[in-house]
C-alpha cells in the first residue's frame, strides 16, 4: 500500500461526523465500543478514510456535503466498495 493512498487519509472525529450526518461524540462512542476503527491522538480522535468508509459500510454521505480536499479519497472508497459488493 502506498503512503500517499487517499484512503489512509486521517480526518478527526468532528471531520467525519460532518460528513455523516452525525456528532462528533456519536463518532467517539462508536470508536470507543470497537465500532470503529480509530485513535486517540493529542486531545482528539482520528480514523482513516478507509475506516470510516468500512464502519459505513458503503453509505456515503451527499456529495455536496464532501470538503474538496476529501472529495478523491471518497471518490475511490466509493468505487471500492461497489467492486466488493
């Protein structure tokens, strides 16, 4: 796997509740009861892109809701997850 791969994209729990729909403590707890892949990283939690789109499993959000600096990464986990189905 390269380093630079979009999905190894780390974003905080805040980032990724934006983009779900949900609340950043509603992303802690399901990092916290093993839901989600995450860690803990100064005073913040911090998943992939790649866990994230796993924890989803294939709901992704609007796209006019994705910021353009995270708009590849989830253009390729989408395309991954249609493959895997």
């Amino acid at each position: 796997m390269f380093v630079d791969d979009p999905l190894n994209q780390v974003v905080t729990a805040g980032e990724a509740g934006r983009l779900y729909g949900l609340t950043k403590n509603a992303i802690s707890q399901a990092i916290k009861r093993g839901a989600l892949r995450g860690r803990f990283s100064g005073d913040r939690w911090l998943v992939t892109v790649a866990d994230l789109v796993a924890y989803q499993r294939g709901r992704l959000p609007f796209d006019d809701k994705i910021p353009d600096d995270l708009r590849p990464s989830f253009e390729q986990a989408k395309g991954l997850n249609h493959e895997r189905k």
